[in-house]
C-alpha cells in the first residue's frame, strides 16, 4: 500500500515507495512525495446503490489521513524568484506612478 509506504518512508529513506501498484498512485507520484502538499477530497454518494463505492474511499481517506509526509521544504532558488518579483512590482508601481502624472499633465493643458 502506497500510503503506507509513505508513512514509513519519513521515519527511513530506504523503504520502496509501490507507486505503481494503483494507477491513481502512480498518476500522483510527483505529488505526493518529496516537498508537495497535499490535499484530498473524498466524494460519497448518499444512494443505496453507492454505499460500497463510499465505504472504500472512506476507508482509503482514512488510510490517507493516518499518512504523515512532513512539512514542505522550501527550496533555494524561492528567495530569489521573490526579490526578482518584488523589484518587478516595484518598477511596476514607479511605471504607473509615472503614467498617472503624465495624465494629469495633459489634462490640465487641455482644461
């Protein structure tokens, strides 16, 4: 069981993780490893004819709730994607600044 493995996995980084075992799984490898958060949604049905299908995700969202994967690393190259941000909203605020004063000095030569 993937989510099993992953619990385990924090603890070791030598458990084989069985991705490949569910093809939902393997669709989410990438996001439910190494630094990504995770967010899961179950759905259920309140028919008669459902209740099957929603007692097994509600026992897979528990299998899934048990899991603790660790906090999300945050990675290097972020500070400095967020100081190259912030100077590029800050020229962009002087740009505008600029346009504004420009607009009110054609608008009082026209008045």
């Amino acid at each position: 069981d993937v989510m099993a493995a992953l619990g385990q996995a924090k603890g070791n980084g030598s458990t084989h993780i069985p991705y490949r075992n569910s093809k939902l799984t393997h669709l989410l490898q990438d996001c439910l490893g190494g630094s990504a958060k995770v967010l899961m949604l179950v759905h259920i049905g309140p028919a008669s004819s459902s209740a099957g299908e929603s007692v097994c995700s509600l026992n897979f969202a528990s299998r899934v709730r048990a899991v603790e994967l660790g906090g999300a690393k945050r990675q290097g190259a972020g500070d400095a994607d967020a100081a190259r941000n912030r100077a590029l909203v800050k020229k962009s605020r002087d740009e505008c600044l600029q346009k504004d004063q420009r607009i009110e000095e054609l608008a009082a030569m026209v008045r």
